[in-house]
C-alpha cells in the first residue's frame, strides 16, 4: 500500500508540473517531454491507468504526448526543409528526453527518401532532363541531412552532458549523412536500372554515357569534396551506373581498335611471304598497306573519342586515353610483324682481309619496298599524332612508350642496312684507301637504289646519325696513325676528301646538319697539314675534341714507343669500337681511362716533360 501511494504522489506530482509546463506563457517542449518520458514509464511500470481516480489525468497526459510529439515532429521537418536550425536543436531536444531520437529521425530519412523515390525518371526524349531533376533532388535531401547531421554532432544533452551521436552510434550509425545517402544512392540505382532495362532506350544511354557521368559528376561537385562525404561515398553514385560506364568503355574499345584490325587484318598479316608478296601469288600486299588518308583518319577518330569524354577526366578519360595509347602500340606491333626480316642487304665482302664490293651489286627486292613503305607509315602515324592531337592530349597519349614502339619499327627496316654499313666503316678506317672506297661506294649505291624508295626526309635522322658515326669513326681512326709522316698524311686528307664526297652524297647539306663534327674534321684537316713544331696546342684545344687531340699527338712523338692499341695489347679495331668512339660521349670516366692510358704509356716509355714541348703538355693535360 504504501509503495503504491508513493507512486501515486510521484506520479500527481509530475502530473502538475507537467501542466505548468505547458500552461506557461512559452511553453518549453523539451523540459515538458522530460517529464512526459518519466510520467510514461510510471505508467508503464505501475499500471496507474486502471485507477479510477486517475483516469482523467493520464487521458490528458496522452493527449499532450501526442501534441507533443506532433509538434516537434512538424517542427524537425519544416526546419530540415527551410534550414531553422533553432527549431531543429528543440525538436531534437524533445526527442532526445523522449528517448526516440533515432526511431524519429529513420520516419524523417523515409520522407526524405520517399521524393528521391518518387522523382520521375523516364526513358525516352525528357531522359536527361529528368535525370538531372532526379540529382538535383538527391543532391538537396542531402545537403538537408549534412545541416541535420551537423546540429546532432554538436549537441549534448545539458543536464546528462550524453552527445546526440552517441544515440546514432548505439544503432550503429556513425554518420546520418553517410546512412542516408547510401539509402538515396541505392533507390537512385534502382531508378537508373529500371530505366536502361528498355533495349531502345539503353542504346541511346550508352551512347550518352559520359553527358550522364557528367551530370553525376556536377551533382557531386555541389556537395562538396571533402566537406559533405569522403572519396569512398561519392564513389557510391558512380557505381550506380557502373554497367552502363563499363559498356560504352567497352564500345569505346571497339571502336578504337576495329580501324587497325581493319587497316592491317590477319589476312594479310598471314598472307605477306618473306619475299614481300602473296603467298597466292597475287600482286603485291604492298597496296594494301594504309595510305595516308587511313592514317590520317584513324587519328582524328582517336581524337573524335579523346573529345567524347573530355567531360569526365576521372570517370572516362583516363581509361580512354589508356585505351587510345594500346591501340596506337597495337597498330605499332601489327605493323613491325608486316617487316621483312628475311630481306639482308650485302653490298660488301671481305676477301683476304680486304672490303671489295659485291658483283653484281644487289637491287631492292619486293620486300625492301614493303619495309621503305612500313617505315613511313610507322613515321606518318607518328607525325600525325603529333600534329592532329591536340595539345592537352599529347603528353598522355604520345608517351615515351609509344614513340619508342613506332621508332622500333622504324629500327627493325632500317637497322640492318646502316648496321652493315657501320661495321664495313669501321674496318675501312683502320684498312686501306681502297677500303674506304669500296664503303663509299657501297654507301653511294644504297642511296641511289635503296633509300630513295623512303618518303622524303624520312631517313633524314638516321642518315644524320651515320654521317656523325662516319666523322667520328674516320677521325679516331686517323689518330690512330703511326708513324704518321708527309705521305700518311697525305692519304688521311685524300681519304678524308673521299669521306666528304660519300657524306654529300648521303646529305648535300652535312656542313650543316652535323655542324659540331663537320667543324672537327675541317679544323683536323688543318692538323695534318701543319708540321709538329709548329703546332699551338691552346688554339688546337678550342677547336679539336680533347680526347682526338692528345690521341693524335701521342701518336707524333717521335721517341719509338708503342702506339696505344698495342700498348693495351688489342687490335686497332677492337680498340676503335672499346676505347676511341665511346670517347666522343663526353663522359668524364671514359677520358678518365684514356688519361690514366696515356700516363702508364710514358711512365712505360720514361718520358719527361723535358724532352719536348709535345711531350710536355700531353703529360700537363693527363695529371
């Protein structure tokens, strides 16, 4: 009895303040619902509805219960719509004392989805006006949620000090604006798949795939990055129409490489024979071969779909640009499998140790004129690529990679022919005049008959390259000499003179193209034709390389010494390819060695600086 008396008067005495509460000028909802969670659990607990008496009183607390919470629940939804956030912290204040402030704020997000939901979304000619409605409407339900969000992590309860988050947290919710939108994303994905489910229509939306990331894009942008939802959550929207992203990348693929199966199909890839022509005996494949109209065509369809995406750099451009560079590679390999690798050119034998020339001398066969086509088909790709891309594209698609993949088919034609010739002008520089000859006339009849089949200025970088190595190569040969009186002399220049003639041949305009090494051999020329005690080594150093002068006037002394490939116990040859022409790279350890060379020879030879002024500033430039 007297349990249930204490009761009573606690529950009368909550009754009664809970009607000042609410009688009051400024009714104060919060501290009313703070009573009413406590008169509502004496009711439930004790069953003091049953009493007669106090019939009336709990009628009455219901009935305020319900206004209470009708109340605030039109005062947390108008202010999550017009942004109150004043009426929002009471309403969640009044929720948080009922103890149902999650259960309160799930009805809130329901709504809130339930536009998301209902926002039409329909295929067909309105689709992208639609669509755009559709994210402007997830974009602002969300933008509500995060000002929500941002209130509840604020706020505490001022008499337990208990965070609003930790309600959320207990029912595992570390973020309202992360929880929602994975609702809203999910209802928007289903949305999006009902709608591409219409075969008509989801043709025309993978068609418009990148204006549709772009429009997701935009509606992520409005929300902020970093600020309303991390990386990982706007990954989420995209992945709601990842299907039809992977399908126009897809087709975008498709697109991109049908032209180079088209312009170098495996028919003709397994028809083409060693020799350059059909295994069937048809005319030759060589017509077949892309022109420059397909070239030129085939890039600016990779430009056409750079343009397509250029909306969406993250989305689709890298995988398209990705996509671009494989096929370019692709066409690139196809194109080097087309080379005639059975096609050697010989110009030159060796007999008895002596170059002479082939008779009679070899004419380009059908697959030499496949390759010279080859080669300018792999230099037009590249120039068109350089001059139809546009500049933001060129550093992402003309990639160390791919030059270098188009240039190694340039390599694989063009390789063997100045490979042979290289080696033929290595043993011609330390041979005979005759020797010499019998390159330049090899190399005159490759000009005439076989680089003349190349486009014009086509070879013109490796014809550059070969006349450098030709210069450089004579010239350390020449330095080599010894003895090296008035009549070595004199065939050095007429050799020299030939070597000119040969690199006018190959190009008119070598003063110039190789200037640095056109300039060295002229003021060498000028060496050989200046006695030893005239010499002014200071000048000499300003216009002769330092490793070719201190080779050449090592080789002067006139004290009987070894010259410096016997003196390493090799062959002039072998030492031209090891030691000399590696010297022209300027690399400080290679003049390094020949420094260290040199000063072993003299310690050898015991020369002092005394003996000669030749002998003096050749051992003053190797300390």
């Amino acid at each position: 009895v007297n349990v249930l008396i204490r009761r009573v008067v606690r529950f009368l005495w909550d009754a009664r303040k809970l009607r000042s509460q609410m009688d009051a000028p400024g009714k104060d909802f919060s501290k009313a619902a703070h009573t009413l969670h406590e008169l509502e659990l004496l009711l439930q607990e004790t069953g003091l509805d049953k009493v007669d008496i106090l019939r009336a009183e709990v009628l009455w607390i219901r009935d305020v219960s319900a206004k209470v919470r009708r109340q605030s629940e039109e005062d947390l939804r108008s202010g999550v719509r017009q942004g109150n956030h004043i009426g929002l912290s009471v309403a969640l204040q009044v929720f948080f004392n009922l103890q149902c402030l999650w259960p309160q704020l799930k009805k809130l997000l329901a709504e809130l989805l339930e536009e998301v939901r209902q926002a039409p979304l329909p295929a067909g000619a309105g689709f992208h006006q639609a669509l755009e409605v559709n994210l402007q409407v997830l974009v602002g339900q969300t933008q509500r949620v995060h000002a929500l969000d941002e209130i509840i992590q604020a706020k505490a309860d001022p008499v337990t000090h208990k965070s609003f988050q930790s309600v959320l947290e207990a029912s595992n919710v570390n973020s309202l604006t992360s929880h929602f939108w994975a609702e809203a994303v999910g209802v928007f994905k289903a949305k999006f798949a009902k709608v591409c489910q219409d075969r008509a229509f989801r043709a025309k939306a993978v068609s418009d795939c990148p204006k549709v990331l772009q429009n997701l894009v935009t509606a992520v942008e409005k929300l902020g990055r970093g600020k309303v939802m991390k990386a990982v959550e706007r990954e989420m929207l995209f992945q709601s129409v990842a299907d039809l992203r992977n399908e126009y990348l897809g087709e975008a693929i498709k697109r991109i490489t049908e032209p180079v199966e088209i312009m170098l199909p495996d028919k003709l890839l397994s028809s083409l024979s060693a020799s350059g022509e059909r295994l069937t005996g048809e005319a030759a494949a060589t017509d077949e071969l892309p022109t420059m109209h397909d070239l030129r065509r085939y890039v600016q369809l990779l430009v056409t779909e750079l343009e397509r995406v250029e909306s969406c750099p993250e989305l689709l451009l890298k995988d398209i640009v990705r996509s671009v560079r494989s096929s370019v590679l692709f066409f690139a390999t196809r194109l080097e499998q087309v080379v005639d690798s059975s096609n050697e050119i010989q110009c030159l034998r060796e007999t008895e140790g002596r170059l002479q020339l082939i008779s009679p001398l070899p004419m380009p066969a059908p697959g030499h004129a496949r390759n010279a086509r080859l080669f300018g088909i792999a230099h037009h790709t590249l120039m068109a690529l350089k001059e139809l891309l546009p500049q933001r594209f060129q550093q992402a698609v003309v990639t160390e990679q791919v030059t270098s993949t188009l240039k190694q088919t340039q390599a694989a034609v063009v390789t063997p022919i100045f490979g042979s010739l290289h080696q033929s002008l290595i043993k011609a520089s330390v041979g005979t005049s005759d020797d010499l000859t019998a390159v330049c006339q090899a190399a005159g009849h490759l000009n005439r008959y076989y680089f003349s089949l190349f486009g014009a200025g086509q070879l013109q970088g490796h014809v550059k390259e070969f006349c450098v190595f030709a210069v450089r190569c004579f010239l350390s040969a020449a330095s080599l000499v010894k003895p090296c009186g008035p009549q070595e002399r004199s065939i050095l220049v007429r050799d020299m003179e030939m070597l000119e003639s040969m690199l006018s041949t190959l190009e008119p305009d070598f003063q110039t193209r190789i200037r640095y090494e056109a300039s060295v051999m002229n003021e060498f020329k000028k060496l050989l034709g200046t006695p030893a005690g005239s010499l002014d080594f200071e000048e000499l150093m300003n216009v002769i390389p330092l490793h070719l002068l201190l080779t050449y006037l090592v080789h002067q002394i006139e004290v009987p010494m070894p010259s410096l490939p016997d003196s390493l116990q090799l062959r002039k040859v072998d030492y031209l390819e090891a030691e000399a022409l590696p010297l022209w790279e300027e690399k400080p350890q290679a003049l390094e060695n020949l420094k260290v060379n040199l000063r072993h020879l003299f310690e050898k030879c015991h020369l002092a600086p005394s003996q000669s002024p030749l002998i003096a500033f050749i051992i003053q430039k190797c300390r």
